[in-house]
C-alpha cells in the first residue's frame, strides 16, 4: 500500500469513508485508497441539507467512469452542509479526497458512535490485508 | 471444468502491464490491463495524439484453401467475394438462422486464400465450435485458431501512422502506406513480416491493428512507444478502448448485440447502419445462414414509421427496438450533462416506457479553441447507447427523450444521429443541445 496517504488526526470505515471529528460535526469522504481504486470520480450525489442519514446506511453514490458505489455513513444525524462543488468538479475526489473533495457534514445524534471507527493505523492495517 | 481453465490466462504482454503499475482485472477470460494512468487520461490521448492497445484476448482464426470462401460466404453476413483482392477487410456478422448475432467480427483477406477472422474475445469458444459445425459442410477447408501463435495490437489516433513508420524505417524498411479505411497490408520488420490493416475500434480515423508474431509482440510495442515518445504515445487499457467506442457510437457484443434488454436476442438489423455495413445482400444466390430472417427484418426497419404489415402488431414485431445514440443533458437542459447513465436504465417518452441503456458513462472531450483544431481543454459528458422504440423518430438536433437511473428524477437527453465527428485526420466531439463541434 506504498504511495497511499492514510493522515493520522482522521478517522475511517472499513467501506473506505474518512471521517473528521469536530464535536458533534462530522466531515466525511472518500479515501485516497478508494479514490485510486474508483479511479476517475464522474458524478455524487448528496443528500439534501436537513435529510436524515443512518450509521452504515447509504447517503449517497460516487460513480467513476466504469463503477458505481454506495457511500455509506459513520454516524446517524442529520446533514448540515454538503460540498457544491463536487457537481461541476467532481475530480476534486481524485485531486484532493482528504481536502477540497470532502462530501458532506453531519451533526451526529450520538457522538459514542464514533468510537468504533479505525483510526489511521488500523486503517492502515486493514489495506495492507488486501 | 478444471481448476487451471478458472484461471485467467495471460497476453504475451502481461507481465509488462504488471510492471508498469497497470490496474488489471478480468476481461473474456484474460487478465488485461484496464487503465495505466486513468481511463480519462488515455481516452484524451488517444484522441490528440495516439493510444497503443493490447487487443490480443481478441481470437484469431485463419481460414485458408479453395474451400475458405465458399465457406466465408456461407457463416458470415459480409460477402467474401467482395474482399476482390487481397488487402482489404471488412466488418461482418457470424448469424444465426434467427438474424440474431453469435458474434461480431472482422474478416481480413491477407492472400489470395488466406483469410483471418478476428472474434470477441469472451466469444472465442462458442464461435470457434459453431464455425467447426459449419466446417463441416466444406471438406478440405483449413480452419485453424491461430490466437496463440499471433498477437493483435491496436495503434489509434492522429499520430499513429507516423509512429508505425517510425519503427518501419528504424528496420531499414519502406514506409507502408494504408490509404483507406480497411485496408490491410504487411509490413517487414527485422525480417519477419507483420499484418497490418487500418482498422480499429476508437472511431479514429487514423487507426491500425497490428498482428505480430507473438514471439516479436513485446519489442514491436516497446519499440511503437520508444517511437511515440515525442508524440506522446500511450500504452491505453480496456477502459478507454471502452469509452473511446462508445464515443464512437459502435456497438459491443453483449450490450448491443447478443441478449436485449428486453430478455430477446437483438435482430442484426436493429443495428441500422452498422448492420447495412455487416450484411450484404447483392448476390441472390448467396444462401448465408440467417439470410431469410434478416431480410424479413430489413423491410420492417425500412418500413418502420409506416403502418405495420398486415396481420402484424406491436408484439409481433421482429424489429421492436433499434439501437440509438444518445446524448444526456444537464439538468437545465441548456448543456451536456455530467451524471452518467448505465446499461439497464429505462428511457422515458412523455412518461411512457421508450427502451433501455444499452452502454453509457461519463465520457471526456476535447474542446477546441475558436477557428483552430488544437485541443485547448478538456470537458466531460454524459452519453450512452440505447435500444429504443422503433417507432421513434430521430430529428436533429435530437429527440427529447428521459432517463429513468431508479432514483431522483428522470435525466432529460437527446436521441442524436452522432457524438462524434471526423475531421480530417482526427475526430471532435458534437456536443448537445445544439450539436455544436466542441
């Protein structure tokens, strides 16, 4: 898994989400690794700002030029910001997944959620399985 | 089946993808390289400079002898008599008595008794068995699968014959020259001859396939992208070789030919023009397997729009769906959309059922400055094959029609008569609504 950016203050699933913490605000994308994998990101569609979403159901799907995949959330809550300009520049979940490629945020209705998930090192443990 | 057949087999080329770092998977049986840097980037590529392809899970049969053409004549929808001289190819159709496709195909007169037949590559099996059978009426034919022992590389794009000669003349060999589409010739390097043909699967129109002996088939191609370097050559995966088709608006084994979408079998004829170009019917003596279905469904496609046939309907059509171009829209309906649309889609007419998505995705361009033909940016959009109502008409610029992906509203797009043009020795996009050259 050589050359895969993995930062250490994020947080991450095993469906390959990266998750950032601020309190009850919760950041969320794509990997580098899935982005790779994925390869060229063509279209994602969002939930609207105020949907509700469920931990480890689908908000959402990412398509690149020959898959489709579910993205699927770490927490339940409810969606308070999601990133526009993925619409007209959905590259930037290649460019720049852990920055300008960022999805959505979420306010997250019980934060102990989030204790379940990887941090970096077992996330990086988990990619080097495959 | 034993465990050794499960496992994919291999290109002569495959440990070189692997070693350039390619993403490999599994295509028609072999592990190909489906993208080196993106699929994006190889399309563009291809596109302005050229693309090098290894094609070689494609089969390659040799049909030789005096018994090759009646044989060619009788199993395919092309007539062979046509190839008059060695030197051309053409595309064609293994039928069946239905008028529905096994496969298609393209035959290349290489000498006076010398044909290959080059097949899809997830066919192989069930083509070379069906043609065994047929063979059968034609003692004395030399039908032999020459897959193993011949490579197929594919060389796409405007710099592509330049390239090849290239390497030509670094062997110290006249130039070759393949004027037209189709035509097939031979090429001397290092002593061995190569086919050639100016044929392809990109819509480019400077295309060549090339044959190598296996043996040779690594140094040709390390030597094609040494040759290339300054024209920024690319080796290109099967991705783009998908996404550059579909641009092109060709159809593929298993989404526009093969089983429909609607569970039946799809008539050859469905295929409009590409199908006119497949199936000859000039020699009225000429008894083709498949050749009464298919002229049955010739008169309903050039009747299509007129009233049906006495005592036919709607469900008794042979020609129900026919296979169109279509270009998606942004929601605003006032530019090419973004959100790709994905074989199985339904198509909406005014809310009513209209046909299915038969290939589609998110595809990139080249936009051209003003007056030039230099590639100034590029853009993405959204278009796909689809099998439509035959009763629809085609206006231009297009016809509205909708996209049903299963969720969120239906995507408004255009039925058009092309997403891509020639010019010159090179191609650019027609974008929609307004069919403008991008």
């Amino acid at each position: 898994m050589s050359g895969i950016n993995i930062p250490e203050q994020l947080f991450y699933t095993e469906s390959h989400e990266w998750v950032q913490i601020d309190g009850e605000i919760v950041t969320i994308g794509i990997t580098d690794y899935a982005q790779s994998e994925l390869g060229d990101v063509v279209f994602v569609e969002v939930p609207d700002v105020g949907e509700a979403v469920k931990r480890e159901e689908s908000f959402g799907t990412i398509e690149a030029v020959k898959t489709v995949e579910d993205l699927l959330s770490p927490a339940t809550g409810e969606v308070v910001e999601a990133n526009e300009s993925l619409g007209d520049h959905p590259e930037l979940m290649n460019k720049d997944p852990y920055g300008a490629g960022w999805i959505i945020r979420i306010r997250a209705e019980d934060p102990g959620e989030l204790d379940e998930l990887l941090n970096a090192s077992e996330y990086r443990d988990l990619l080097g399985e495959k | 089946m034993s465990a050794q057949e499960q496992i994919s087999r291999q290109t002569v080329l495959h440990e070189w993808h692997v070693s350039a770092g390619a993403s490999m998977h599994e295509f028609g049986g072999f592990d190909m390289p489906i993208h080196y840097q993106t699929i994006m980037a190889e399309h563009l590529g291809t596109r302005a400079h050229a693309g090098l392809f290894d094609i070689s899970h494609m089969g390659r049969f040799w049909v030789r002898g005096a018994q090759a053409v009646p044989f060619l004549r009788r199993a395919l929808t092309n007539d062979a008599a046509h190839l008059s001289e060695p030197g051309w190819s053409h595309y064609t159709i293994l039928a069946d008595e239905n008028g529905c496709a096994l496969d298609d195909t393209f035959l290349y007169r290489v000498d006076r008794e010398d044909y290959l037949l080059v097949v899809n590559g997830a066919n192989h099996g069930r083509d070379w068995a069906w043609l065994q059978e047929l063979a059968q009426e034609f003692p004395g034919l030399q039908l032999e699968d020459r897959s193993q022992e011949l490579a197929m590389l594919a060389l796409q794009g405007p710099a592509a014959m330049r390239v090849l000669n290239a390497v030509v003349a670094q062997s110290g060999a006249s130039p070759i020259v393949l004027s037209e589409r189709n035509a097939v010739g031979r090429v001397r390097l290092d002593g061995a001859d190569v086919i050639v043909a100016r044929t392809g699967y990109t819509g480019e129109p400077v295309s060549l396939e090339l044959f190598p002996a296996t043996s040779r088939t690594v140094d040709l191609w390390e030597r094609i992208l040494e040759a290339g370097r300054e024209e920024s050559v690319l080796p290109v995966g099967l991705g783009a070789r998908d996404t550059l088709r579909l641009e092109a608006g060709l159809p593929l084994y298993g989404h526009e030919l093969g089983e429909g979408p609607d569970g039946q079998p799809i008539p050859i004829m469905a295929l409009l023009s590409m199908a006119s170009r497949a199936v000859n019917f000039a020699d009225p003596g000429r008894q083709f397997v498949g050749r009464e279905a298919l002229a049955r469904q010739l008169v309903e496609v050039d009747n299509r729009g007129r009233s049906a046939p006495e005592g036919t309907d709607a469900g008794q059509r042979r020609v129900p769906y026919l296979v169109r171009r279509l270009a998606v829209l942004d929601k605003r309906k006032d530019r090419p959309g973004n959100n790709p649309v994905r074989q199985g889609h339904r198509l909406l007419v005014d809310e009513q059922a209209a046909g299915w998505v038969t290939s589609g995705t998110v595809v990139p361009c080249w936009r051209h400055a003003p007056g030039t033909d230099s590639p100034a940016e590029s853009i993405r959009r959204a278009i796909a094959l689809a099998y439509v109502r035959a009763d629809l008409r085609v206006r231009r610029p297009g016809t509205p029609v909708s996209v049903d992906k299963g969720r969120g509203r239906p995507l408004p797009a255009l039925l058009v008569r092309t997403n891509l043009r020639v010019c010159g020795d090179h191609t650019r996009a027609v974008l929609y609504p307004g069919a403008r050259l991008a």
